[in-house]
C-alpha cells in the first residue's frame, strides 16, 4: 500500500501495527513514522512538515 492509495479510498486506515515492522509499533502506513514520535513532536510545538521528513 501506497501513500497515493489513500487519495483514492480515503475511508482505509492511516494507522498500522506489525511485529515485523519496529515491533509492533504503531505506524502511519507505507512510512516508519511511528504515530507517538508525531503526536508527542506537534504536542512541542513541532510543524507535522518538520516532524515527519526524517522519516521519509
């Protein structure tokens, strides 16, 4: 699944966990952004742009 998937079916899920993928961790799908790491940086006052592109 691809970022671009979601522009077409936007009713599918942002959020996945896999063991295989950081333990389990959850993520944004087709990334390793795991959804705490952006939760916690724009709770510092971090930009979602800034805080995702180590990631890309």
């Amino acid at each position: 699944m691809t970022p671009e998937d979601f522009y077409i079916n936007p009713t599918l899920p942002i959020v996945h966990s896999d063991p295989d993928i950081l333990g389990a961790t959850p993520v944004f799908i087709a990334t390793r952004l795991p959804m705490k790491t952006l939760l916690d940086d724009l709770e510092a006052g971090d930009s979602p742009c800034g805080v995702s592109r180590p990631f890309s």
